[in-house]
C-alpha cells in the first residue's frame, strides 16, 4: 500500500486507515457476540498494510479498544499507528490523565502514537484540555496531538493553546456524499497547514451501496478501471493528498477492497469528475 507523511511530523503512515467504529458495540455500549471475527479483521487489515488503527474510549464502552489491543497481540506492534479518542465527558485535566492512561491499558501499549479530543465540550476550556495533552506528551504517555469533530476557529484556539506542540490531525465526516470539509474551510486549512484530516465514514455510511443518482459517474469510472465504487471513492479521498480516510469492515473481502484502493490512481481528468 501507498504511504503518506502524517501531519507536520517524519511518520510514514498508510494512505488508508481501519476504522473500528461500532466494532465492539456502540457509544459506552459492549458487545461481545463478534469479538473473534473483529479481531481476526484488524488482524487482516494490519496484514496487508492498513496499519494505522482508529479506535476511542467510548467506542463498545472501551471494549473496542480492548479488541485493539488483543488484534495487536499476535502482530508486530512496531508497524502498527495505534489511534485513540478522549471522550468529551472526559476533558477536564485530571479527567484526560485518567482517560489516556485507562486506554493504554485496554490497548495494551506503552504508548499511544494519536491521543484525539473526540468531540470539543463548550463548557470544558480546550486550554485546559490542551495541558493535559501537553503533559502526556511530556510523560511519554502520547506520541501525536489530534482533535476531532473542530472546526477551523476550535482547531486554531486549541493550537493556540499549546505552547510546545502542534495538532497533527483532525478527524471529520467526509465522504464522496459529504462534502462539508470543503464547504466549511477544514479541508483547505489542513491541506495549507499540512495538518492530516482523517475521514471518517469515508462512504457514507453505507451510500456507496445505494441508488443514488450521483454514482452514475462513480459506476463509470468503476468499469474504466475494473475497481468497485468503495475503492474508486476511497482513492478520490486519498488524492486529495492529506485526506486519510478510515473505512471499518468486518468481511475479509470488504477488507481486501478497502486495502487494495491505496494501490489504486486515476486519472488527473477521471479525480476531476468526482469534485
């Protein structure tokens, strides 16, 4: 798979990453029934190179990211980017120690290579948050900074904030079917600021099976290049050039599909069409 440089850093990271969002159960919800054939998925992914790996504390209530942890088990976990979220619950000072620390232990890590606020809390200071940050990097707790969900003005007051270290990354809904990364200005500033903006739910939630109308020229470009429309939208998102998008699959061969569209590049004039 085709790598790419992460955020402001010398990391070499993969160009599509696994998601593991509803894997493990929902937000603070576990579920259990699938645990074998989740982790035998991230198991899968990291094999044929997806190695970045984003989870969350909320996620299955912190089963998920116990799922993580046993998928790592069996793998080198020096090839592997492991990312996780801090509730926003969780963003007063004493609240994202105890958090970070919570999940290396479910991750069983040393260290979390991308600690993410996973949505901002307007009645928690991100000043506040942003210490705590500072003092995991300092520690050696975290490796990254990331946020999630801000727009361009949150993203700029939490840099602000920071007085050693810059925000590597935000995490944001964007898709072939949402476009409001390109409609609010985070696309465009993280692309002038050379910030990583990882995709989630880089097909829109289950769209990229649908008969909607917009895929006509999706099904076109599919059968020029003999690829599905999950790889030629994944690919779209990738050429954007600091666009990481995490799809999550459970099925070997979604997962196949989603790792192969790293590999995959059109044409300048057939990217242009998806625009």
């Amino acid at each position: 798979m085709r790598k790419m440089v992460f955020g402001r850093t010398d990391e070499i990271v993969p160009v599509i990453g696994f998601g593991t969002w509803k894997i493990g159960g929902g937000w603070y919800s576990p579920d259990n029934s699938h645990d074998k054939e989740a982790i035998e998925a991230m198991r899968l992914a990291i094999e044929l190179g997806s190695t970045f790996v984003d989870t969350a504390e909320a996620y299955g209530g912190g089963h998920t990211e116990e799922l993580v942890g046993k998928a790592l088990s069996k793998v080198e976990n020096s090839e592997v980017f492991v990312a996780t979220k801090v509730s926003p619950e969780h963003l007063h000072y004493d609240d994202v120690i105890k958090s970070c620390k919570a999940s290396l232990n479910r991750l069983g890590v040393k260290q979390i290579d991308l600690y993410q606020v996973h949505w901002p809390n307007p009645s928690i200071p991100i000043s506040e948050t942003m210490r705590a940050f500072e003092y995991l990097v300092d520690k050696g707790f975290i490796r990254y900074i990331g946020v999630s969900n801000f727009s361009v003005e949150l993203f700029e007051e939490a840099q602000s904030s920071l007085h050693k270290y810059e925000i590597q990354s935000n995490q944001v809904s964007y898709s072939f079917f949402d476009r409001k990364p390109e409609r609010d200005g985070v696309l465009d500033y993280c692309k002038r600021n050379k910030v990583t903006l990882i995709a989630y739910s880089p097909l829109g939630k289950g769209k990229v099976s649908s008969d909607d109308p917009s895929l006509k020229k999706v099904d076109e470009l599919a059968k020029k290049y003999e690829k599905t429309r999950a790889q030629i939208l994944l690919s779209w998102l990738v050429h954007k050039g600091n666009v990481l998008p995490i799809p999550k699959a459970i099925k070997p061969e979604h997962i196949r599909e989603n790792c192969e569209a790293g590999d995959l590049v059109l044409s300048e004039s057939d990217y242009s069409l998806l625009d």
